[in-house]
C-alpha cells in the first residue's frame, strides 16, 4: 500500500447523513448555497451529494447548523452514480470535524 493511500484511510468514515449546507462563490462573484446531506464523513473529510457544478481543486465551505460546525474544504473529486446523482469528495482544510458531537 502507498503512503498516501495509508494516509487518506486513517481517519473513520462514518455513514450518517448530517444536514449541511455548502457555501461557494461563483465566478461572477455571487454567493452560491446548497442544503445537502453527507453520505459518508470523518474527522479530515466527507461525500455529499451536490449538484454543485465544481471541479477538483475548488473551495468552499461546508456548514452544520444541527452541530454549530462550520469548515472550509476543497473538492478532492466529483463522482457521478449510475443513477446520475453526483457527489463531491471533499477534504477538510486546516480543522477537523468533531465527530464526537453526532
């Protein structure tokens, strides 16, 4: 196993849909919200669903009123199921989400 590969699995992925909301700001400038769910979360990271049109690198925030937690993450990866719903893989910048609280 590479190094990397040990270093994205250290953290637990608990399947819960905590309600969020994902904050980005468009390229016109203009505030973009989405109320969503997680599919997947950990103390470094989550899924959600989100038709959200961002790529692999963008940032945005990720926010729970529910646990009063509110992180800034980047888009690792956009997946897309055979249903057609698509996902953002998303890894938290410079916190964690305390998993403790749900």
């Amino acid at each position: 196993m590479s190094k990397e590969f040990n270093r994205r699995r250290e953290a637990t992925r608990l399947a819960i849909p905590v309600p969020v909301i994902l904050e980005w700001v468009s390229h016109t400038g203009a505030p973009v919200l989405e109320e969503t769910v997680t599919q997947d979360i950990s103390r470094k990271g989550a899924a959600v669903l989100s038709a959200l049109p961002l790529d692999q690198g963008r940032y945005l925030r990720i926010s729970s009123a529910q646990y009063g937690v509110s992180l800034m993450a980047s888009v690792r990866n956009r997946t897309t199921s055979v249903g057609g719903q698509s996902r953002l893989h998303l890894q938290f910048l410079n916190e964690e989400w305390p998993l403790n609280i749900i």
